[in-house]
C-alpha cells in the first residue's frame, strides 16, 4: 500500500511488478479455463495503467495516509511524494500511455 508514497523510481519498479504479478495470474487462470480475476486480465490493463494507479491511489492509499497523517506528521513527507506521483500518473494518463512508455524510465525489465 506505501508503494505509490515512494520515491518515484521505486514506486514505479514496484508498480511494474505488482502489475506483472497480477497479469501472470490471470494468465495462468486463462490457461486453466477459469474466470480471470479482476485486475489480473493482461489485455485490458496493459492499456489501463495509469488509470488503475490513480484509482488505487484515490481510493486506497490517499485516504490512508490522510488519516495516518493527522497522528503521525512526518507522514506529510511520504502524502508529498505520493501527490508529486500522482502527477506522474495524471500526465500518462493525458499522454494516453502504452504500459512500456509508463516504465520506460526504468528501462528494460
């Protein structure tokens, strides 16, 4: 969940990750003839990427540290991070960006 409040190389290396967890899981469900699991299907995420990084940004780890922030301060540096990534993620977005250009900042996997 901290991963979007991470510098932004490292939050975007475990982004690809988590995505290519997730993807190989619905290959392998594909392959055994079951249902894909939500967020786990290759072909429709792959072109959703930013998208799905600003959903579960807004609806996860923003609200989050929101409130870990009102207890804890020194959580503002991580919220300060996590909207400059947000940033990141809404000119993808505008950019309509393949999942290679996303990562391309990381070079080859």
């Amino acid at each position: 969940v901290s991963n979007p409040a991470r510098p932004q190389p490292i939050a975007l290396e475990w982004s690809r990750r988590v995505l290519m967890e997730f993807w190989a899981q619905g290959d392998e469900e594909r392959r055994l003839g079951l249902e894909v699991s939500p967020l786990c299907d290759r072909a429709g995420g792959m072109a959703a990427v930013p998208q799905g990084q600003l959903g579960f940004i807004s609806f996860i780890v923003r609200p989050l540290l929101t409130q870990v922030e009102q207890i804890i301060s020194e959580v503002s540096l991580a919220t300060t991070q996590l909207e400059d990534n947000v940033k990141y993620w809404e000119k993808k977005k505008e950019e309509k960006a393949s999942f290679q250009e996303c990562f391309a900042v990381l070079g080859a996997p």
